[in-house]
C-alpha cells in the first residue's frame, strides 16, 4: 500500500471527521478510499468506459396493480441474459419490494433498467452499477478434484 498525503483546511477537515463518525469508518484512511473509489466509479459511468457491469435494481410497486407482477416477470425472462436474481419483499397489503441482480454489457443494464422502472406502477426505481471487468479464462479451481478438466465461465471482477 502507497502512503499519501494531502493538505486540508480545518472546516474541511472536521466534516469530514463527522462524517467518518457518522459512517462508523475506524480511521480517515478509511473513508478516503471509499470515497476515491466511488468518485473514480462515477467518472468511469460518466465517460462510457464500463464496458461491463454488475448492478443492483430496486423498486417499489403496488402489486394490485392490473397485471403489474406478470409483466415485471414477463421483461425479466425476456431479459433472462441481463437477470440473475430477483429478491421480492411484502412492505404491506399493497406495496412490494422488488430487487434484481443484474449483469452483462452496461448500456444494455441501464437500458433494461430504464424499460423496467418505466413500468405503469412501479415507483420508486434505483439502479446501482458497479464497473466490472471481464475475466472469459478457462481454469480448474484449486477445489476440483485431481485431474478434472478445465471449463470456462466468466469472472467478474470490479475495477479498483
């Protein structure tokens, strides 16, 4: 690890300090690097150069809404490359909560994203993407049995 350091002045310095106390971070060190990670993630979606992604769909939908759930279902199975999991919560009498795990190119991520929350009824719809990088080796892991064949899939792994 690469030590820095950085000149702040003292309003700065103690609103950032509330805000690490806020957070439960242990030290500034902490919390700096949360913070330059989310910022160079922001960049790396602003300038398109997440070519691939993981992310997190959230929504909120009321599920007497006429025909709401089929058609939420009906656009994930249409997307079935894209879906990876869906989590549903009942807040009450009416009102779900839906979480869907989402991977593949990124601009096709949003775009399902987009067509999903646009849907008559849901409401409250957030997309949390994090740039991955894509990793297509073929290998055997270190717990395959002795003398098992190599096969291929996919890594994941998210940019630093």
């Amino acid at each position: 690890m690469e030590r820095i350091t950085i000149s702040l002045d003292e309003d700065l310095v103690r609103e950032f300090d509330r805000l690490i106390e806020q957070r439960g971070y242990s030290n500034r060190s902490e919390a700096m690097r949360d913070l330059l990670r989310q910022h160079l993630e922001q960049a790396r979606q602003a300038s398109n150069d997440a070519a691939h992604c993981v992310a997190n769909l959230c929504y909120v939908y009321n599920h007497h809404e006429r025909e709401l759930a089929e058609r939420l279902t009906e656009l994930q199975h249409g997307h079935h490359d894209l879906t990876v999991a869906t989590m549903h919560a009942h807040l009450d009498h009416d009102n779900c909560l839906e979480s869907v795990i989402l991977k593949g190119p990124t601009a096709a991520v949003r775009s399902f994203a987009n067509v999903l929350t646009a849907e008559r009824g849901v409401r409250h719809g957030s997309l949390n993407v994090v740039s991955v990088e894509v990793d297509r080796g073929s290998h055997t892991h270190g717990y395959a049995p002795k003398g098992a064949k190599a096969h291929a899939h996919l890594h994941l792994k998210p940019k630093v």
